[in-house]
C-alpha cells in the first residue's frame, strides 16, 4: 500500500493538496500523513535565557499548531470527505519546511509527497525561493505541486 506525505499550513493551497491526495488515496487504497513543519532554525542565536525555556516554547508552538492548523484541517477533512475510509496520520515538527519533509520522505515509507503551490509566506518565498521548488529540487520521492 502506498503512502503519501501532504505538507500542510492554514492557506488555500495547502487545503487543496490535501484534497488532491485524499482523492487519490480513496481511489487507490493509499495512507495519507498530514505533516506541518512549524519553521525553525538550529542556527539562530539565542540568549542563555532563551535557551533555558526554548523546551517550553517549542511545546506550546506544537500545542498551537495543533488547535489551529491540524485540528480545523482533520475538521475540513471530515466535511469534504464524508464517511471516508482512508487511515489518515498527523504529525508536527520544528525545523526548516523543504529540508523536514524531504528527511521525513525519506525516512518514511512514503511513495509521493504533495504540497500546496502557495503557502502562507509569501514574501519569504520571494526573498529566499519557495518551499515546492526546494522540495521538487532535493526531494528522495515524486513531489506533485498542487496549483
């Protein structure tokens, strides 16, 4: 059985891969993961301070994410999709988008990874390239960009 692996924020473009994928998983008996990678770098700078309490921050981040992207995402879901049979998973992480889903497809028993054509940082993708052309770049799998 294959599976496949959705990077998700809150845009539009991120609800259409997860439909584009809930569609072709119905059809083809495939495992969807739902993975939101709230961005992070190792490398920034931090105070003493800010060292000792970074667990905490990084807890109540994935607690946030959670009951803002995921939860209304599983709830969109369970409304697009009624009544459907595909095992879908979710999992949040820390670090850079691009670089963490193409470790986690990598690592994964992921056969395709689908992200949105447009996310939420639109500027950021300007400046420093998007996160659907770095992943079509260095991805180990198929990456499907959805427009």
């Amino acid at each position: 059985m294959e599976s496949v692996l959705v990077g998700v924020d809150r845009s539009d473009g991120s609800r259409r891969a997860v439909k584009f994928a809930l569609d072709r998983a119905r059809v083809n008996s495939w495992r969807v993961a739902l993975v939101h990678v709230i961005h992070w770098s190792p490398y920034s700078f931090s105070t003493p301070q800010e060292n000792e309490t970074r667990h905490v921050r990084r807890q109540a981040e994935i607690e946030q994410a959670q009951t803002e992207i995921i939860n209304p995402l599983l709830r969109w879901i369970d409304s697009e999709v009624p009544d459907h049979d595909i095992e879908v998973t979710t999992e949040i992480r820390h670090g850079r988008p691009s670089e963490m889903l193409a470790d986690l497809a990598e690592e994964g028993p992921y056969d395709l990874l689908v992200v949105g054509r447009t996310g939420e940082s639109h500027l950021r993708a300007a400046i420093f390239g998007s996160t659907p052309y770095r992943l079509v770049q260095h991805a180990p799998v198929a990456v499907v960009v959805v427009p």
